[in-house]
C-alpha cells in the first residue's frame, strides 16, 4: 500500500490516536484539538488514498481491513521517529550485553513484540533472552533473579507481592459480540444485560479468575456456554453469535479469522481496565542492557 504523498505527520498522528481510541471525541481529547479537526484529518487521508480507513458506527469507529493495514505502517513510522527523537544513538548503538525477559502469553501475543523490535532497532547489540511463562513463573523467575525482567498482567498480581511493578499500558474492557446482536440496538448495556447471554468465557492468562472478580463486585455471574484458551476459537464463536464476552481492546479484532465481523460495545458499569506492566525486584543490581530495556520500555510506553 502506498503512503499518500502530500500527507502530514499530523495527519497520521490523528489517524493513528482515532484508531487506537476507536472514537473521534476521544482522540480530540488526547490530542487537545477540536472533533473536527481529527475528523478532517481522517477525511482527507481517506480521500488521497481512495479507500475507506474507518468504519462509523453509533457507539465509535472500527478500521477497515485497509485501515488496520494502513495503520500498522503508520505505527511503525511514527514509533521510528519517537525513538530516532529521544534516544542518543551513538550511546545506544554501541551498548553490548544481554537481558533475559520472562512474558506471560497474551502480553507475548499482543504486546511486547513491537515493544521488541523498536528495542532491537535502537539496541541491535543487546541480546534479547525471551522466556514464554505463566504469572506465578515470572513471579519466581524474578524474585530469585533467574529473570533480570517480568512482563505480565500485572492486575492479576497478589497486592502484597514483594516485586517492583510498573504499569505500561491499561486497557479497557468491552462487550464483544456479533455484528447483528440483539444488545448491538441496545443504547445502555449493562453487565446485567450481557447475563441474560451465553458467554465465552477466555481462560488463559488467568482469564476468568480476572472476569470473575468484577462479576461478583456486582452481585452477577456470567451465564458461561463455553470455555476456551484460544483467541480465535473465542473470535469465532463471537462472531457467529454462539455467545457474548468481555475483554480488552489491547486483544480485541473486528473480525474472526473467517473474516466475520465483531462488534465492542462499551458497558454502562466502571470495569476495571487490564493493565500490563513490568515486575522487577526492588534492589536487583542492573546490568547496562537491562537498564536499558527497562528505561526504554518506559519511555515508548509514556510511562
């Protein structure tokens, strides 16, 4: 796909910020500019491309199949030159070592594999040691020091848990569910509502132990139909409205592997959003490339 050629920074900023936040008013409020002005961005992106970036729905916008392509090239042009920005890369380009990082698989799947690759385009001498691990793996992997790193859901952490734990990035929770769903005509849904529906409950990475808990904080419990470690398994039973779930928009995907559409909806109840994050031990002796990681997975993550 070819980049427009009279297209602004700004513009792909815009694009990108309506994309990741799937609201215009939202990325105007991030942004700080007015509706119309991420609005008329996308437009004319749209315009000098000839396709249609964005879905309008009545609860937010969804990329098109050519928007989600258009914008992971965006993504990457944009994080390039936050890091060509802000890190010296004499220093950084001569940095010699390894660090040796335990990740949980949805943080794996869904997270740290740009986060790696910046790394290695602004560290190409450090060697990544990447562990695929449970929570409770990482936990012990990092207390006695098998891990210089952990990256995880850290809101499915124990809050007395003797690690350093810093949050990189928090996500919220929606509805998912098929394209022609009887709550998609529904302008207030409620945990409530979803109840009265079959729901596909996702099991790994502690899954249903964190659903369960914002579940029973409102006296309801899921009506499960069906449980599954799988994504896509997940996706496609959503899609073909077998059930309903809830889960993150670091996750979610408008379509199934079929390509059937998936609708999020937003739930009336405060959720609590997943946050993934990075445990550490409070007095580990840092060796440069792990400091290096750490400091730098901060930085891209505006932590």
């Amino acid at each position: 796909m070819a980049l427009p050629a009279n297209a602004s920074l700004r513009q792909f900023r815009y694009f990108c910020a309506a994309a990741e936040l799937k609201q215009f008013s939202l990325a105007a409020r991030q942004l700080r500019v007015s509706q119309s002005v991420v609005t008329t961005a996308v437009r004319q992106l749209e315009a000098m491309m000839g396709a249609t970036l964005f879905d309008r729905l009545p609860h937010g916008v969804e990329l098109t199949a050519e928007g989600h392509r258009f914008h992971q090239r965006i993504r990457h042009i944009l994080d390039s030159l936050e890091d060509a920005l802000d890190e010296p890369h004499h220093a950084a380009h001569d940095l010699v070592g390894s660090v040796r990082i335990g990740a949980s698989y949805v943080v794996l799947g869904y997270f740290l594999c740009g986060l790696l690759a910046r790394f290695r385009r602004t560290y190409p001498h450090v060697e990544i040691d990447l562990v695929d691990m449970d929570r409770q793996g990482i936990e012990a992997g990092v207390e006695s020091g098998d891990l210089d790193l952990g990256l995880c859901i850290v809101s499915n952490c124990d809050p007395g848990l003797a690690l350093a734990r810093k949050v990189l990035l928090r996500s919220r929770r929606q509805l998912w569910v098929c394209d022609q769903h009887a709550l998609m005509g529904q302008d207030d849904v409620r945990l409530a509502d979803v109840a009265g529906y079959p729901y596909i409950m996702l099991t790994v990475d502690e899954g249903e132990a964190s659903a369960s808990r914002y579940w029973r904080a409102t006296g309801l419990e899921p009506r499960v139909g069906f449980r599954t470690s799988s994504m896509e398994a997940l996706r496609g039973l959503v899609a073909y409205g077998f059930g309903v779930t809830i889960l993150s928009d670091m996750v979610y995907r408008s379509w199934s592997l079929d390509g059937r559409k998936i609708q999020a909806r937003p739930i009336s109840e405060k959720i609590p959003p997943m946050e993934v994050g990075m445990l550490s031990r409070p007095d580990a002796d840092w060796t440069p490339a792990a400091r290096a990681f750490r400091q730098f997975a901060e930085l891209a993550c505006g932590v």
